[in-house]
C-alpha cells in the first residue's frame, strides 16, 4: 500500500513533463523574425487611417492575426483582397506559425496595390494573390484550409461558405466581415448568418468590436 502514493506521484510528474515538452513543441513552431516584425509594423504605422478602399479596420486585423496565431492555423483562404490590409494582418500570422495565405480579388487595380503592398511590408512569400472571379476559383480550389476569411460581395456569402466547408478542417475557422451579429444585417448577411447558425457542426460567435466578424469553427465533418 506504501508504493501507491509514490506510484500516483510518478505518474503526475511524467505527465506534467510530457505536457510540458507538448507546449514547448507547439511553441517552437512558431518562429519570430524580428527584422520582419519591425517591417510590416512600420508599413501598418507609416499606412493607418489611409486603408479605405474596401479594407477592414486595424481591430478587425488583430482579430484575424489572433485567431490564427491561437489556433497555429497555417492553410488559409482570403476572398475579397481590396488593396491588402487585412491579408497583411493574415499573412503576419502565417509567417510565425509557417502558414500561407491565398488571396483572391476580380478588380485589377486593387490586386496590382495589393501585391505592391504585400512585397513593400515584406510578406509576398507567404501570399499566393489571385486575380479572378471567386465565384468560380473558390469552387476550383482544393484545399485543405484551416482558416478562411470572407470580405467579398455579401451576396454570395453563404455560397462560399459552402463551397468551402468541405475543404475547412475538423478545428478550422471560417470567419466573415461586416456580420453585426446573431441578429441584423442586410440581405446576404442575414442569409448566411441565419446558415451558419443553423449548422449543428459548426459553432459561431461575433465579434462586434471593429465592423462585426461572425467566427464560425468547424467541430466535425458533420
């Protein structure tokens, strides 16, 4: 009866130790580049109050960076580019965790400032930026994606929603702009809230801090 505390206290300390050496792998998958940090938080410094061509606001921007850097997401899909701001905020993630970004726009000026702005801030490596119509790309894409962000015509918002989740993995995130909550929203917006509520795979929630993102994570297959 005597060797069963210490059993028990065996026991505990290789589990704290293999919990331990979990997080330290997890986080060692996650790579800093300071100089890189310093270049994009210079460009984001040197460009605020001057994204309004269709780009979301700088709190939308750490929701998304946040969101993937929590969750090591590395397989991402951006529908609606404008001229780049929240894809840098994406792609700043990606770069710590090894991830890439595909983007994708249908307006030329705004792909060709985007893509300037993706190689000035210093994070074109991990943006594959599509010109195309994302009505028909997204269904074309293979995936798998871990996080998704939709910014792109409203009324299509729940149809790539469902084209694309079947390619999110179990744990995946798919997020979407200018959704002011459970209740609200216009048109699409209130069609593809109403969806994505409906899914019993799926849980959502908003955030309503900056122009409202519904974040929906995909618990299984079905």
């Amino acid at each position: 009866m005597k060797s069963k505390p210490r059993t028990l206290f065996v026991m505990l300390s290789f589990l704290l130790f293999v919990g331990g050496v979990f997080c330290a792998v997890q986080s060692q998958d996650q790579k800093e580049d300071p100089a890189l940090n310093d270049r994009v938080k210079k460009f984001l410094d040197s460009h605020a109050g001057r994204w309004h061509d269709m780009n979301i606001p700088t709190s939308d921007g750490r929701l998304l960076y946040d969101l993937i850097i929590k969750n090591n997401y590395r397989n991402a899909l951006e529908i609606g580019t404008s001229t780049g701001h929240s894809g840098i905020w994406i792609a700043w993630a990606l770069s710590k965790t090894g991830g890439r970004l595909i983007t994708i726009d249908i307006d030329e000026d705004r792909h060709k400032q985007a893509v300037a702005n993706f190689k000035e801030c210093g994070l074109s490596e991990f943006i594959d930026a599509r010109l195309a119509d994302a009505h028909d790309l997204v269904k074309e894409l293979k995936g798998p994606f871990d996080f998704v962000f939709s910014d792109a015509d409203k009324e299509w918002y729940k149809q790539y929603f469902i084209d694309v989740a079947p390619k999110l993995k179990a744990g995946g995130c798919f997020t979407a702009h200018n959704v002011p909550g459970r209740r609200g929203g216009y048109g699409g917006i209130q069609d593809y809230t109403e969806y994505v509520i409906s899914l019993k795979n799926f849980v959502t929630t908003f955030n309503t801090v900056g122009s409202g993102v519904a974040i929906s994570y995909k618990k299984s297959e079905k």
